[in-house]
C-alpha cells in the first residue's frame, strides 16, 4: 500500500479515502507497540531525519519511535535556533541532507511554510511535523484515531476545538481533517483569536465557550501560544482562564460521554483545569499512545513498502 | 542630424495631442511636431524612424523605484537599474532613499546624481529622506538636499507615525517647493505582518497585515493634507479604502495626489498560495475586491499615477523561510506590459494611460517632463501596443529576478526609447 502522493505537508487537500487509509493502518500497526518485542522489520535499511527546528518533547520522541518500531534508521538534528540565524539556509541545509540520501524527512519549524520550501527542492517524502501557525497533520490525524476509537466514528460527531485558534496549526488540520471525515467543527476563542475568514472553512464560530461545548461529543483544549503573540492579546492569563480554562462546572451542561482532548503540553489552570485533564472525559494520554501507531502508519505508507 | 520618429500616433496629454503625426528631434531637444514630414529628406542628415503602428509618447517616467545604490550593489546599482528602465520604456526614474547610507544628507543624493551621469542613461531624480536615518524621529535638512539635487522627500519603506512631524515636514517641504511623498502604514496594526490579513492568510498561517492598517494612515495624511491646505503624495495605494478615501478627499477639493502599482492591479492575495516569496511586498498583495477597486480608482482619475515600486532582491534575501524573505519585487521590466492590459481590457485609454505613467508622475515631482513640447528634452517612448511577449527574468537588465510575473504572457512593449535625443534602447 502506498499513499498517492510524496509528501504530507497538511490536510487541506487530503482526501477522505486517504486519510481512512492512514487511520486504518495505524489501527493495525498500534498492536505493534504492545508487544514485549516491539519492533518488526518492515522499514529495515531506509533513514529517517528529524529536522526540528522547535523545541519539541512529544512529537520528535514519537516519530522517532515510530521509525524505530519499524526498524528504520532515525537521525534526530535539534535546533532551537532558525536557520537564518544559525547562518546557514534552510536551503543549504536541505541539500546537505539531502547528499546523504535519507528517505524521509520530518521537519518542524517555526516558519509557516519551511516543509513545503523542502518538498519542492528535494525528492525525498517530506512529513510536516509542524509549521508555524500553519499545519500540524500527524496531530490531526492521531486526534481523529483517538476520537475514533473512543467514538466509533468521526462522522456525524460535533467537536469544539477551545483557545487561541489564530496561531494554533493544531486547530488548522483538525478543521481540515475533520469536516472531511463528516464531523461537525466549531470554533471558540475570544474575537481576537480568532482568525479572519474562519467561516468559510465550513465551521461555526462561538466566543462564549458554554455554548461552544453545549451538546458537543468532542471538546479539544488549546494551549495559549505565548511564543507567538507580538502584542499582548488579552490583558492577562488569569483573565484568560476566567473566559477560557475548561473546569468541571463547564462540563455540567455538556454530554455525559464527553471527550476531552489537548494536543499538549497543557498549561494547568490557563486553559484546562487539572482534574479535568487527568479525569475520566480526558483522552490526553491516549493521543499521545496514538500519536506513535500514526506516525508509524505514515512512515510505512510513504515508503510504499509491501508488508 | 535630425531624427524623425514619422507615422506614428503621436498622445501627448499636456498638449491634448492624439493623431498621426511625425515628432522631429534636433540637438537632444524636441524640435517640432508636424504632419507628413517629407520622407525623401533621408540621407540627408535626416534620420527616419518608420513608426506606423506605434504609440509615440513623451518618455515614460517611473516615481517611485528603488536603485540600492550605495549600500545594496549586489541587489542594483544606479546603472543597472538605469538599464532596466530603459528596456522598460523608461526615460526617468525617481529613487527613494533607504540606501546604505540613506539618503538623507547631500554627500548620498550627489554621489546618485554622479553614478547617474557615469551610468549615461535615464534621467535619475533621487527622493531625499523625510527624517534622518528613515527614524521618523529627526527632519533632515531639506535645504541642502534641494540644493544637492533631490526633487522630493520621502521616507518610503517606513511610516512617519508621529503626525506632528508629517506635518511639520509637509509645510516645510512646502515653503521650499518640494513635494512629499507618504507611506502610508500604521505600524500599531501591521507589525509583525507578513501578507494581507484575509482568508489566504488564515489558510496558510502567516500572520496578516489588515487593509485598514494602510486606510488610517492614508485618513490621516488627507486630514493632515486638508487642514494645511498643502498637497501631498500618497505612494502604493493598495486597497479599495485608501481609493475610496482619496477619492472623496479629492471631492471636497483636498490636493491630494496618488500613485498605484501594476502588482496591485494584477494580482491578488490568492498568488501567496504556495509560499511564493517574489510576491511577498508591502504593501501587500490584498483581495480581488482590492484589485477591482485599484483600477476602477485608475479609471476614475482618483489614482493619478502607475509606479513600480521597483524593489530587487537576491536570492540570499527570497530564497527562504517565507516569513524571513525580504519584502518587494522588480517591475521596470514588466511595469508597462502589465499596465497597458488596462488599455487591452478597456479600462483605460491610451491618453489615460501615458498621464499615469508620464504627465502625471512629472507633474507631481515638478519636473520638466512627460511633454514632447518643442524645446524640452527629447524624452520620447515608442510602445507597440500589439507585441505579445513572454516575461522571462533571466533575460532582465535588473541585477535581480525577484519578479511573480516570470513565464506571463504580456501583450505591449516599448521597443525604443529616447533620453535627450539619444536612441538608448531599441528593439524594433
């Protein structure tokens, strides 16, 4: 099985027959990570780069278990800084590696857009791991093996995605994912989180957060971007909280069977109280499970190895 | 030697001229236009140019280019972005001053001056600096610069956010005769910006630089303009709200003056779609609403001039993260074709279009140009309305090729132009 195309760089354009197929294959390859011998030898010879440009503790270490799990070689390069200021290009760098002929490449980076400057220069599969506000697929797409899992089903559900919508990637390929897969999207934040023309992406748009989440089978949590904000949009995180933090009383009015999720890391009390990200609604922990079994799924389907 | 450019159709507005005439040129000047000029004087210290099928124009001039010299040569010097012009059927070309060193002492605006001579091809008319250093903090002193050469003030690239200092400069500029130039952006909404805030934006996730961040600095100078009673230049309008508050300010009798750009007029913010940094600008690219309003604002007269912007880069500066690349793009090379569409789809007319690329842009610098009057310089542009081309970078006179249009098929070219009556460019 092979995917019909080179990179994943979002979700926008990725269709419902694709992205059930990278789902399915998670699904098969998850048993993979509960055996005492967890590794198989599907990806056995090929190499994997890392190329993180931002700081990150879940995804980088989820990729590169995925590709280890499939036995294929995974090289992490870390950098907090970004090329510009590292004195080489992103360019430059792109053909250093690229002479060394990986075969996939993952990169996150802080600029929207880097993993598509890679995609077009080099003829390696490039998986977007997260660019600036832009896209986070492999997020998306673990959030919706969690959602169905635990739900049965993407289609049909009504899912709140809470918080600072305008700098999140997250909330980006999750409304693109999503309404593909049939479900229902609604968008909260306060107006200035918002980001302009939202509404023709095909979600509806709430500022109050109760009736965001009112009858919702899916609430997604989003952390504040501090890191992105070039001026201060609201006046502090304690008023943030009062608005936007999901605590206990929220969930009275909402479904009983209720998800809640957060792409993480979660920033206690700001946007999620605490007893409401280790309690029984919440599915952070299985995302994280899930995050490994997807990004293992793509890792496979992009190499178009037969198993 | 007299040269005749002979059959052409001659427009020239400052003389409501739009006929079928032979335009004579004798000692770098403008020696008479005429009708039915003898043909047999050829051989006879008599040069014929065969126009017929021409547009013969006065010499076109672009107000608003930047030349990167000194300080930028790697992107442009004076010379080849005086080369550029020509090819583009530029005669004169005004440069803006965020050089390194900027221009905004005498030693800069003469040493432009002196590689514009040495260079030996457009008329170059440096634009001083508004403030010192573009800080909008400090006035430069404009005496000296008018002295030196310069024939406007701007801070071009920069706002001048403090309103008290637009205008203190606007009426001092005013005392000594020189027109100032404003760029019109409120920093409190663009900063931190790098593409029109739309949908587009949205979708790719690059933070936006809202339309009104430009209306409210554009209300601002109007009411600057209009308490003054000073006029004032408004560069690269780009919205359909800065055309729409022009528009009114002209109205009530306000002298405001504006120019646009052909990028603003022909792409829209959809062209971002794939990170394409050459169309990365500032103003930026904005909606296909915007672009309506743009020309309908060029039709109506509210816009009164086409500029450039001419701004090279290399790849050191476009060949990057988007939200890292520099901001601009060349347009010499392009300016015309792109604007003379205006004429093929019916928005403009031929008159029209040489006021907003030639009368205009000299009536607004007060420079003796953009006229084919007899006894002024020779400046003359012949433009064939019907050659189709295919834009290709590699062959621009530009240093840079940071242009969105590579590969367009364009439809209208200058093939010959003509400083101080001299062929500098010819591609009949």
């Amino acid at each position: 099985m092979k995917l019909p195309r080179k990179d994943i760089l979002g979700l926008k354009d990725v269709p419902r027959d694709e992205i059930a197929l990278i789902l399915d294959t998670a699904e098969s390859l998850k048993e993979i990570s509960s055996r005492p011998i967890k590794k198989v030898p599907t990806l056995r010879g090929k190499t994997v780069i890392n190329l993180f440009y931002e700081p990150s503790t879940r995804t980088r270490t989820s990729f590169e278990i995925a590709a280890k799990r499939l036995s294929a070689d995974a090289i992490n390069i870390s950098t907090s800084t970004s090329s510009v200021v590292k004195g080489e290009t992103l360019i430059d760098t792109a053909m250093t590696l690229d002479s060394m002929n990986p075969d996939i490449i993952v990169i996150r980076h802080g600029a929207s857009g880097a993993p598509h400057i890679l995609a077009k220069l080099l003829p390696q599969s490039i998986i977007n791991a997260g660019d600036g506000a832009h896209e986070h697929p492999t997020q998306a797409l673990l959030d919706m093996l969690t959602i169905r899992e635990r739900k049965g089903a993407v289609e049909g559900l009504t899912v709140a995605i809470v918080g600072d919508i305008a700098h999140s990637r997250v909330a980006r390929s999750n409304i693109y994912g999503l309404t593909t897969m049939g479900a229902q999207v609604r968008i909260c934040g306060p107006a200035m989180m918002i980001p302009r023309g939202i509404e023709k992406l095909g979600v509806s748009v709430f500022t109050s957060m109760d009736e965001a989440i009112a009858n919702a089978d899916v609430i997604m949590m989003l952390r504040i971007q501090f890191e992105r904000q070039n001026n201060v949009m609201f006046p502090s995180t304690r008023e943030y909280a009062r608005n936007y933090c999901l605590q206990a009383e929220n969930l009275r009015h909402t479904r009983k069977d209720v998800l809640i999720m957060h792409p993480g890391p979660i920033n206690r009390g700001i946007e999620i109280a605490p007893d409401i990200a280790d309690g029984p609604h919440s599915a952070i922990l299985d995302q994280v499970a899930n995050g490994v079994a997807v990004r293992m799924a793509l890792l496979y389907l992009l190499s178009g190895e037969q198993e | 030697m007299k040269l005749v450019l002979k059959g052409g159709r001659v427009i020239d507005p400052s003389q409501s001229i739009d006929s079928e005439m032979d335009v004579i040129i004798e000692k770098g000047r403008i020696s008479g236009i005429e009708r039915d000029f003898p043909q047999k004087e050829s051989g006879t210290g008599v040069r014929i140019i065969d126009c017929r099928g021409m547009l013969v124009v006065p010499g076109l001039i672009d107000m608003h280019t930047h030349l990167r010299e000194p300080g930028f040569e790697y992107k442009e010097t004076v010379k080849t972005g005086s080369d550029a012009a020509l090819a583009g059927g530029f005669t004169s070309i005004a440069c803006m001053a965020n050089t390194d060193p900027v221009n905004d002492n005498r030693s800069v605006t003469e040493f432009i001056l002196r590689q514009a001579r040495a260079a030996d091809g457009v008329h170059v008319f440096p634009v001083a600096a508004v403030s010192r250093n573009l800080e909008g903090a400090v006035l430069t002193e404009f005496t000296d610069l008018l002295d030196a050469g310069a024939v406007a003030l701007s801070d071009d690239g920069k706002p001048i956010v403090h309103s008290g200092l637009m205008r203190n400069a606007l009426e001092y500029a005013h005392s000594l005769g020189l027109p100032l130039m404003s760029h019109c952006e409120d920093p409190g909404l663009s900063t931190g910006g790098h593409m029109n805030e739309s949908l587009v934006s949205t979708e790719l996730g690059l933070p936006g630089i809202p339309a009104i961040a430009e209306d409210i600095m554009v209300l601002r100078d109007i009411a600057i303009a209009e308490y003054t009673k000073i006029s004032l230049h408004i560069a690269h309008v780009s919205t359909a709200g800065s055309v729409r508050a022009v528009r009114d300010a002209k109205a009530r009798g306000v002298a405001i003056t504006a120019e646009t750009a052909p990028h603003y007029f022909s792409l829209t913010d959809e062209a971002l779609a794939e990170y394409s940094t050459n169309c990365k600008v500032y103003p930026p690219l904005r909606t296909a609403d915007d672009a309506e309003a743009v020309k309908e604002g060029l039709k109506d007269g509210t816009l009164d001039a086409i500029a450039s912007d001419h701004a090279p880069h290399s790849s050191i500066e476009k060949d990057v993260e988007f939200e890292y690349a520099a901001t601009g793009m060349i347009g010499l090379e392009t300016s015309l074709a792109l604007s003379y569409a205006l004429v093929h789809t019916g928005i403009l007319t031929e008159r029209q279009l040489v006021e907003k690329m030639s009368t205009n842009p000299a009536a607004i610098l007060r420079i003796p140009k953009g006229t084919l009057q007899t006894g002024v310089d020779a400046d003359v542009t012949l433009i064939d309305p019907g050659r189709t081309w295919t834009v290709d970078t590699s062959l621009f006179r530009s240093k840079s090729r940071n242009s969105p249009f590579q590969g367009w098929k364009l439809k209208g070219k200058a093939v010959m132009t003509i400083v101080s009556g001299k062929i500098k460019y010819d591609e009949r």
